[in-house]
C-alpha cells in the first residue's frame, strides 16, 4: 500500500464513522429523545451483572470523556433510569444502577437503535467485509491496547 493510499484509507475510515455515529445521534435523539453517549452508559448497564456497574468500571466501556460520562449520569439520573450509590466502606467508590425504568427505557430502544446500525452499517457489508472489517479492527485495538 502507497502513502498515498494509507492516508485515503484513513480519510475514508475518519468520514465513514462520523457520518455513521452523526447518523445514530439523530436517529436516537429523534426516536428516544438521547443521545448516543447516554444510549452507550444504558447499554454498559444493561449488560453488566445485576445491572450495575463501578463508575471506574463504567468508564473503560464507554466512548465519553469522564465529564460526558458525568452528565450522562446526571441527566438519566434526572429522568429516574439511573441510581448512583457509593461504597459505604470508600465513599470514593461510586456504583450505578439501572433501575426498572431504566431498565424499560433501554429496552425499548435497543430494537430502534439496532435497526439503524443493520440498515447503515451491517446491510452495506457483504458477510466477507464484515468478517475482514471486524478483523482489521480487532488488529487495531489489540495494538492499541497493547
């Protein structure tokens, strides 16, 4: 691969994902009213065990700054689908909680956002480029993280 070509392979990588995760902030705030960093600390929860999760645990999951993180927070907090509670014994130690509305809310969603992610990212890939894009990616956070 040229020079040339690396840089035109990252142009295109830089404006695939912003068009992508530009598309999947409108499409959740007009269906659901959030935004894409809240639906990701929903959906860390949902996953996680009993729902719940370390605030530290929480913020190697998400895609957000540690400030996007704690509005996040504060603002599904503010709705009720959230619980913040710390550690009796180290009240540095913050978990977070979905509760039952929260848990409805990710519920709901969920199908919609998965919807928009198969018809823009998954419907575009022949089941051969999904499987070498998932590759490629895989190779780039194992170098990354290494």
């Amino acid at each position: 691969m040229t020079q040339h070509q690396d840089w035109d392979a990252w142009q295109s990588y830089l404006f695939t994902a912003s068009r992508i995760l530009a598309g999947a902030e409108a499409d959740l705030q007009a269906r659901a009213q959030i935004g894409l960093s809240d639906y990701d600390v929903l959906i860390s929860l949902y996953h996680a065990p009993q729902h719940q999760l370390s605030m530290s645990c929480l913020k190697e999951t998400v895609l957000v700054t540690t400030s996007g993180l704690s509005r996040s927070v504060s603002r599904m907090s503010q709705r009720g689908w959230v619980t913040k509670e710390t550690s009796p014994e180290d009240r540095r130690k913050v978990s977070l909680a979905l509760t039952p509305e929260g848990l409805a809310a990710i519920e709901a969603i969920r199908p919609h956002h998965h919807e928009y992610v198969r018809e823009h990212f998954f419907d575009a890939l022949s089941a051969k480029d999904q499987q070498a894009l998932g590759l490629a990616l895989a190779h780039l956070s194992d170098h990354l993280t290494s």
